[in-house]
C-alpha cells in the first residue's frame, strides 16, 4: 500500500504562522526541552548508582545531582510543551496516526512521568533525613528506570512518526475488528534502539557539563578537594558520552540512515551543519579538561553555553533529517498560510517573559547558594 494513501487530509485553514517560525521554535524548544530532559534521563540512573555503589566523593556528587532533579524537572516538563505545540501545528498528519497506533504507551508518559517525578523528590528528601533512607532509594531506582521507559517511548514514537511506510504494518498485527489497539511499541523499527541510545549518549555528556557548573556555582559549601574530584570525574564522564554519541550516532545515521550524510552533504547548508554536528561535543571536552585541577567559573559557564550548542546542532541536524523523511510523502513547507498576527505575538511576549522568569530562578538558586555557603 502506498502510504500516501492513508495520509490525513491536509487541514484546510493551512499553518497560522509561517513555517519557518514553526521549525525555529520547535527546534528552539526541543533544544531548551533536552538541556533538561538530558539531566533527569542519565543523570537519574548515575545519581543513584553512585548513591549505591560510589565511593565518599562519588556520592556526594550523585547527592548534587539528586539535589536538582525537581528543578530540572520542573523545568524540562514545561520546555516540552513547545516543541509538542508546533510539532502538532505542522506535523499532524504524522504526529497523530503514529501516536494513535501507540495510543496507550503515549498516554501512559503523563503518569510515568508524574511517578517518576514524586519518586525523584522522594528520593531526594530521603537525601535530607526527611524521608526513610530505603524507601528514598526505592524511590530513586523506580525514578531512573521510569526516566528511561519514557525516552523510549518518545523515540518511538518519533521514529514511527518519520516511517509511514509501518504504519500499515503495525496496524494489520494489533487491531480488533478493524480498530486498533493503540498497544504497540515498533521494536522492530531499525533506528528505534540506536536512536534511544544515541539520545542516551547526548544526555551522558549534558549531565557531565551540569556536574562541571554544579561544583562551579552549586558547591560553595564542599571543599576544594571536593570541586577537583567533581572537575576529574565530569572530565571521564563527559569522555565516556562522547565515546557513546560517536558510537551509536554511527550506527543510527550510516548504519539505518544511510542515504542521510551524502544528502547532507548535497545540500548549501546541512554540508556544514551535518559535520560540525558530529564535532561539537569536542568543544565542551575541551573546556572541561581544561578545568581538570578545579572548576573555574567562567570556563564552567562557556561548558555550558558550549553544551547547549551540542543539542541545539543536534536538533537543528535532527530536524532536517525529519523534513527530509516526511517530505517524502508531503511537502509540509508548501502548504498555504493564514497568518494569525495577535496569536504569535501573545505566545512571543509569554515566551519571553517565561524564560526571564526562569533565568531570574536560576540566578535566585545561586545567590542563596553562595549567601548560605
């Protein structure tokens, strides 16, 4: 079956802003959703790792990092809705079918989700002597493992997003009378398992750049000995994701994708955005090792400025990689426009005065840090 032929129908009413201001903002978003996202997806599991198993040192840095997951959290959970707003403004006659053929384990990310999110904090009172210590770490493990199904969930549905040509497929092996089940998860779709730990692998090296800016800014009451150990282990830590994004970013791309970099390539724009991809996670190593005696503070700050870089390229590359798997069934760029004016000015005034509102509680969080150290 041609899966032109169960497209949607295009929406009659065409975009309310122009395209280009979707794609700027779903990949904005994306890149302001994953800076956090990234923190709770592999710093979860380390945090409580170390937790159980790590030395003195060990735990007190797993201990930093539990300490700032309801942040991050927070944070993350409301970044996301923005890239899920515009990806369903014009992406809908992909987003919608492959969420529907998984309609149950898309719906069950908002309760994983919740659970994860009170275990977290669960786990961090216990950290604080104001919860039991066992059940806190219960609460740890049960918050790291949800984490995880989550990021699989999410890939897997963008990855059947991309692959219309499933669709039938995984429709004909889970319906009852014609309806479907909405209980699948396409495991056998080639690019769900690299691309779930290619994710993994950028989240590794997000969290090792967090650890850097936590004994930077976050850890005036630890030692100096305290802050070298922090500096020493982001430095392997972020070496080891960028031992894992190479990895299976390879696999992902040449291995299931493979027509994806001679395009890249073909194209004015993607020939430099593509490779500079691939490199920049060695801009933020750099300035790691650079603090392998201590954090300094403005060498932690250009880490994280240089991290937000990382996942912002690799939205921008991700992006482009979806239009180029979409535009095979539709050209999403050519539908008509009807500019609603008022509606992008009320969310570019709120967005802007959410993310000031965000800043001001970050920058909150490191006074006191700094007044109570």
């Amino acid at each position: 079956m041609d899966p032109r032929q169960i497209l949607p129908p295009d929406n009659p009413l065409g975009y309310p802003t122009p395209f280009w201001f979707i794609q700027f903002f779903k990949v904005f978003g994306f890149a302001l959703h994953v800076s956090m996202m990234n923190i709770w997806y592999a710093g979860a599991p380390l945090a409580i790792i170390l937790a159980t198993f790590g030395t003195q040192r060990a735990k007190i840095v797993g201990h930093h990092i539990a300490r700032a997951l309801p942040f991050v959290l927070a944070f993350g959970i409301n970044f996301g809705i923005i890239p899920l707003l515009f990806i369903q403004v014009a992406y809908y006659q992909f987003f919608y079918p492959a969420t529907i053929l998984m309609a149950w384990p898309w719906f069950a990310v908002f309760w994983l989700v919740m659970v994860g999110y009170a275990a977290a904090y669960l786990y961090r009172l216990s950290l604080e002597d104001r919860f039991p210590v066992m059940w806190g770490r219960l609460g740890g493990w049960l918050a790291a493992g949800l984490f995880l199904l989550v990021g699989l969930i999410f890939t897997a549905a963008m990855s059947l997003l991309a692959a219309p040509d499933r669709w039938w497929k995984v429709f004909s092996s889970s319906n009852v009378a014609g309806a479907s089940t909405g209980l699948t998860l396409d495991f056998s779709e080639p690019t769900l398992i690299p691309r779930w730990m290619f994710m993994f692998g950028i989240a590794i090296t997000t969290t090792a750049a967090f650890i850097m800016l936590d004994a930077a800014y976050m850890s005036s009451r630890e030692d100096d000995t305290y802050r070298k150990y922090a500096a020493r282990f982001s430095a392997v830590l972020y070496t080891l994701g960028i031992a894992w994004f190479a990895g299976f970013g390879s696999w992902y791309i040449f291995g299931t994708r493979p027509f994806a970099f001679p395009q890249a390539l073909a194209d004015p724009v993607m020939r430099i955005i593509f490779p500079l991809t691939m490199l920049s996670p060695g801009l933020p190593w750099i300035l790691i090792v650079l603090q392998w005696n201590g954090p300094k503070r403005l060498f932690a700050a250009l880490t994280g400025f240089a991290q937000f870089g990382v996942i912002a390229l690799n939205g921008i590359s991700r992006q482009w990689l979806q239009n180029v798997e979409v535009g095979r069934y539709a050209d999403l760029a050519a539908k008509p426009v009807d500019l609603q004016l008022s509606a992008m000015i009320v969310f570019l005034v709120l967005f802007a005065i959410g993310l000031g509102i965000i800043a001001w509680i970050m920058l909150r969080i490191v006074q006191v840090n700094r007044a109570t150290s």
